[in-house]
C-alpha cells in the first residue's frame, strides 16, 4: 500500500470515530432529557401515591382494630380484664408494627 492509501484509510477511520462519538453523544443527550422529563416525574407521582396508599392502609388497619377492640371489650365485660389487656398489648403492637 502506498502511503497516500493509508492516510486515507486512516483519515476515514478518524472520521468514522468522530461521527460515532458524535452519535453516541447525541444519544446519551436524548436518553438524559427522558429520563428528566418522563421518568424523574413519573417516580415522584409514584412514590406520592405510594405514601398515600400507605396513610390509607395504616389508617384501615387502626379502624379495623378499634372495632376489634371494641367488640371483644364488648363480649368479656363480664371476663377477666387480663384478657382485654393482652388483646389490646398485642393489637398496639401489630399496629406499631404496620406503622413503621
């Protein structure tokens, strides 16, 4: 080969590269402005709704309880006070549990 090929087989190999540098560029540019504008707010709207299912969970679990509660209160009147005293040990700390 004459060297005048290989400069120009070379040049051409530079160019390639700087056009696929350019290209990856372009790419990794457009990838970072989707992740910005469609996956950044699509994750906050998730994790909003995510801590509100969990309010709304917490707060079913301690009316679900209450009513527990009172119902076995309710029934063991006449019963021993231990009793109503381990249930409600054992409901505060499920709701402690389902708190966290």
């Amino acid at each position: 080969m004459s060297s005048d090929k290989i400069k120009e087989v070379k040049a051409a190999g530079e160019a390639a590269a700087d056009t696929a540098r350019d290209e990856l560029e372009a790419v990794k540019a457009h990838l970072e402005r989707l992740v910005t504008q469609h996956l950044v707010p699509a994750l906050g709207r998730a994790g909003d709704k995510a801590g509100t299912l969990k309010g709304q969970a917490v707060a079913n679990a301690r009316e679900l309880a209450d009513h527990a509660q009172s119902d076995l209160a309710k029934r063991n009147r006449g019963q021993s006070s231990w009793l109503s005293i381990a249930i409600s040990g054992v409901v505060g700390f499920i709701l402690g549990r389902l708190s966290r």
